[in-house]
C-alpha cells in the first residue's frame, strides 16, 4: 500500500499536510492537516483511479481548506 506525503502551502500562507494512501480493491484514504492544528481532515474513497494526482487529491479537501 503505497503512501504519499507532501505538504502545500496555501494562498493566505498555511501550511497543510498532504497524505494519500492507495488501499487494496483499488481504494484510496486520503488526509489534509492545517499546520498547528489537531483536525484532521480524511476522505476514504472506493473505486478510484489509483493513484490519485496531488492535484485530485488536494481538490477534494478545497472547501474546508478555504475556511478560516
């Protein structure tokens, strides 16, 4: 199971982990944490194109980056 980890900073100058794990049956579980902050935000997903782009990945998590 492949894990990819990259951290992105973004427009207001955050910090965010990046993670995306390929999970077996073609799966994947991906995560977003805010530097200095306990939440972490994590999708589990079935049946998807493996492996996910950062792109694809960091898309899913937009909405609840983009609040402060």
């Amino acid at each position: 199971m492949p894990t990819e980890d990259w951290i992105r900073a973004l427009e207001d100058g955050r910090l965010v982990k990046f993670t995306n794990q390929d999970l077996p049956g073609g799966g994947s579980f991906i995560t977003a944490q805010i530097e200095k902050h306990e939440v972490v935000y994590s999708i589990m997903l079935d049946k998807v194109k493996n492996p996910l782009s950062r792109q694809e990945v960091e898309g899913r998590f937009k909405a609840e980056l983009s609040k402060k």
